[in-house]
C-alpha cells in the first residue's frame, strides 16, 4: 500500500477513534485525574521519596528542570522543549510548577500540581519577565531561610544554570542528578505496566516494518509504516485523550546493506532496498508518553542465502545478547553485564566490532546508568534496563539483538519477545 494512501486510513482511523471512544467530551479530561497515566498516589509515593531524601541531606529545596523528571514526580508529559519549566519540590508541601505563560494553560489540563508562578516577555501585571526571577519570588516566600538550591543539572543547559547561579548568589547550587536519578530507579506497579504498554507500541513498529520490507522500496518507506503503526498503538492506550498526543518521534534508527547496516545508528533514508541485504531496526521511538523502551532486531530482504560472514555477524550478535541477559541478577555490577557480551564478541574475533553501547538503564527518559566496560553500578531488584551489544563490520554488515528487561530477585524478567526475529 503506497505510504501517502496509509496515512489517509491512519487520519480517518484516528479520527473515528476520537469520536468513538466513549464519546469522551474535552470537559473530561480538562483537571484533576488522566484516564491512562499513573494514579495520583503513584506520583506522591515518588515525591514523598524524593523529600525524604531531602530531609536527610538538610536540603531545603529543590529544582526540577528536566522532562524526566516531570514525568515521573508529575505525569507532565508532551511540551515542546523550548522554555524552561521547573518543578519546585520542598520537603513538606506539595511540589508546584514555574511555568512560562504559553505552557501553563497546558500543564493544568494534564496535571493536578498547581503553576505557582508564570513569566512572559510582556509586562503584565502579576507575570514575571524571566524563569529566575519567577523561581526567587517562590523561594522568597517558601524557603526564605533557604542555604543551598538543588538542581538537577543534567538536564539544564549552561546558559539557563548560570542566569540561576547569579540570580540566587551568594545562595549555593548543588547538583543532585545522582539523587535524583537514584529515586528515579525505583519503579512501582505502574511504572511496569507503562513498560509493558511501551513494549507493545515497539512490537507494533517491527511487525509492520517487517511487512513492509521488500526489494525495491526506500528505507524511510518501511519506516513510515512502522512509525504509523505505532502512533495507532498509542491511540488505542491513550482512548481518545484530547490532551495527549499518539504523534511522538517518527524518527527512526534504520539502515540496510553492507555500509548501512554496518552503522550502528543509521536513520531510515532514501537508500533503496535489494534482494539479500541485511538491515539493522531500532524500535526504541516512539516513545508511550516518555516511557523508553529497547527493541531492536536485524531482518533480511527476500530470501537469498546470507553470505557467512553476515551470518558470522548475526550469530556473535546473538550470542552476545544471550549471555548478557543470563548474566543479569542483583547483585552483579553493570560492567560485569557489559563482560558477559564482550566475551562473546571477542571470541569470534571481533575485537573492535561494537560500535554500539551494550546496554542501559530505561525510564522515563534519561539515561540513569549505562552497561559498559568498569562501570560500578550494582543491579538491584526492579531496575529496568536495556540490552543491546553489536557487532559491524563495514563492507560486510552490522547487527544488534536489543531487548528490555526488568532485574528481579533471581534474575531478569525479559518484557519484550526475547524470541521475535531471532531465527
């Protein structure tokens, strides 16, 4: 089906989805509870953790600038990332949002944590000119007395952290991206059922990629499918929500052929397609509401008879793959995970194969922990994470088996369908 004639059915579709749904009107989706998200006591057993922490440290307030982090302390999800919002948490009240005034309308349609303050590029009464000088008046108020400013820095550019560091001196800013990524591991009942939603959307992508590959058609073609197929997934999760959109990245780590398919992270693009090429498929976007998720799978085009060395690839890959996930349990560090895969590569010869990183861990978007060579990270009960070693040989052909997982008591519980493409 030509690709402009599928998302003619997708829009319709869509649209009879909308209408359909319940017929859902806006009023019910415009305050206090989404329909799909975690429940509010989800999002307060988080916050209380995080203030907890804050208790012990002595540290009187914190910033919350990254996307992350609003996702999992608030629900907030699907703002352009182009002005800064923050998150402002103290140890005994509710956390609330500084918010510019374009975003704010936005934010209290999908959360029920109030926009304390606002900042705009116009004078108006009551709305602040800047984020800094909207964030000062709220410490001003609640947190006076206030010694040093946590924010988690990781996420905030230069140029935003430093208007802050002058705005609040001689006040401190400390960095608590470790504290809160540490809080940001722990993961409860509705954290892994939106994995398991996540793990879907993924599945829905390779399956319609894979129908789609056939000599003679453009990478991006197949990839459109997929990225289609993925949006109507997420339609279906999100039942006619008019305040959350189903339309999340399209873009699409792709790439097919002995060049292609042999970097790691080729995007789908105008390369056509021919009888017996490998091509490498990533299905970690789009994202379901900012849940990550890792699936990747290598496929061939047609049915010609790989040449050994691609099969040589695609069976150390494998491999690879198989004896990290056997090595996964509490208790083992991150770079022994890392170990296990490598071993695998180096004994097939492949000793500057990997291009890709072996594995890491998976929230609700930024990267906690990653699984590589040194790394000290000790694997507890419930860290969810990602396992993805490759090989690639340029000339010859590149493949990854990636899947997601979470560490349970005596192991790992695999969440996406270990055996999918693995023949």
């Amino acid at each position: 089906m030509p690709s402009y004639k599928y998302l003619l059915y997708l829009l319709i579709s869509l649209k009879d989805m909308a209408l359909s749904s319940n017929r859902l009107s806006e009023e019910s989706f415009t305050a206090t509870e989404n329909s799909f998200s975690s429940p509010r006591v989800d999002y307060r057993n988080r916050v209380a953790s995080l203030q907890a922490e804050m208790k012990k440290i002595k540290l009187e307030i914190i910033l919350l600038h990254g996307s992350a982090s609003h996702r999992f302390f608030s629900g907030l999800d699907g703002l352009p990332d182009v002005r800064p919002v923050f998150l402002i948490v103290l140890p005994d009240s509710e956390p609330v949002f500084v918010s510019p005034r374009i975003e704010a309308v936005v934010i209290r349609k999908k959360c029920t944590e109030k926009v304390i303050a606002e900042w705009g590029d116009w004078e108006e009464p009551g709305l602040f000119r800047s984020f800094e000088d909207a964030i000062a008046d709220r410490i001003k108020k609640a947190a006076p007395q206030a010694a040093t400013i946590g924010i988690d820095c990781d996420t905030i550019t230069a140029l935003n952290l430093d208007l802050l560091v002058k705005k609040f001196h001689p006040i401190g800013i400390s960095d608590v991206s470790d504290l809160v990524g540490d809080i940001r591991r722990f993961n409860d009942a509705a954290a892994m059922n939106r994995l398991s939603q996540a793990a879907e959307v993924a599945v829905h992508k390779f399956r319609a990629i894979l129908d789609a590959i056939t000599p003679g058609i453009a990478e991006w073609q197949a990839a459109l499918q997929g990225y289609c197929a993925a949006t109507e997934c997420v339609a279906k999760f999100l039942k006619g929500d008019v305040n959350y959109s189903p339309l999340g990245s399209s873009f699409t780590v792709m790439g097919s052929g002995p060049e292609r398919s042999a970097h790691a992270h080729s995007v789908a693009a105008g390369r056509i397609m021919r009888e017996g090429d490998l091509v490498q498929i990533c299905c970690c976007t789009p994202t379901f509401l900012g849940q990550e998720i890792c699936f990747d799978r290598p496929v061939v085009v047609g049915t010609l008879e790989l040449p050994q060395a691609v099969k040589k690839i695609l069976k150390a890959a494998r491999e690879a793959s198989a004896a990290a996930w056997a090595s996964v349990r509490p208790g083992v560090t991150a770079g022994e995970v890392h170990n296990a895969a490598l071993d695998v590569i180096v004994r097939y010869g492949y000793e500057e194969g990997m291009q890709h990183g072996t594995g890491r861990s998976i929230g609700s978007g930024g990267v906690g922990f990653r699984i590589k060579a040194g790394d000290p990270t000790v694997l507890k009960e419930g860290d969810m994470i990602a396992i993805e070693p490759g090989v690639y040989e340029y000339g010859v052909g590149g493949a990854r088996y990636g899947d997601t997982g979470i560490v349970v008591d005596k192991g790992c519980k695999i969440i996406t369908p270990f055996q999918l493409a693995r023949d």
